[in-house]
C-alpha cells in the first residue's frame, strides 16, 4: 500500500522534486501543496504537478494490490496510512 506521507510527500519534500509547488512550511514538520485554481487564465497543468503525481501513484497498485481511489478528490482514503 502507498502511505501518501511516508512514501511520496516527505521524499518529494526532501528532494525539492516539487520546488514551490511543495515545500516545507517555516513551522517544523509542516509542509504546504501551492493551489492554483484551474479558473484562472494563467493555469498550465504543471501547477496541478504534485496532485496529479500522487493520483498516479495511487492509481498504479503494484503487484497483488489494488486501490480504492474512485477520483482524484473525492476518495483519498486509502493513502493515508499513517
């Protein structure tokens, strides 16, 4: 199973895969994902990067897994085993 925290948020932090799209907040062991609403005309997918990174870890079980995502927002559940 993919632990979203463990597995992908704190690597991804870590190695600043992201740059400001995902960083570390100045608060210890607090980290922020940047939002850009799809609305507005400056939009490009690159700014839905990191979520559209994690559904496609989540989306892609290994072997003799499986996943309940049913959609990118509404069923985050089973990533987050913490």
């Amino acid at each position: 199973n993919i632990r979203l925290i463990q597995d992908f948020i704190v690597p991804a932090l870590d190695e600043e895969t992201y740059g400001d799209l995902l960083a570390w907040d100045s608060e210890p062991g607090v980290f922020k994902i940047k939002w850009t609403h799809k609305a507005r005309s400056s939009w490009t997918e690159e700014d839905s990067r990191v979520f559209i990174d994690i559904i496609g870890c989540a989306a892609e079980p290994g072997p003799g897994q499986s996943t309940d995502i049913q959609t990118p927002h509404t069923n985050a559940n089973p990533l987050l085993e913490l």
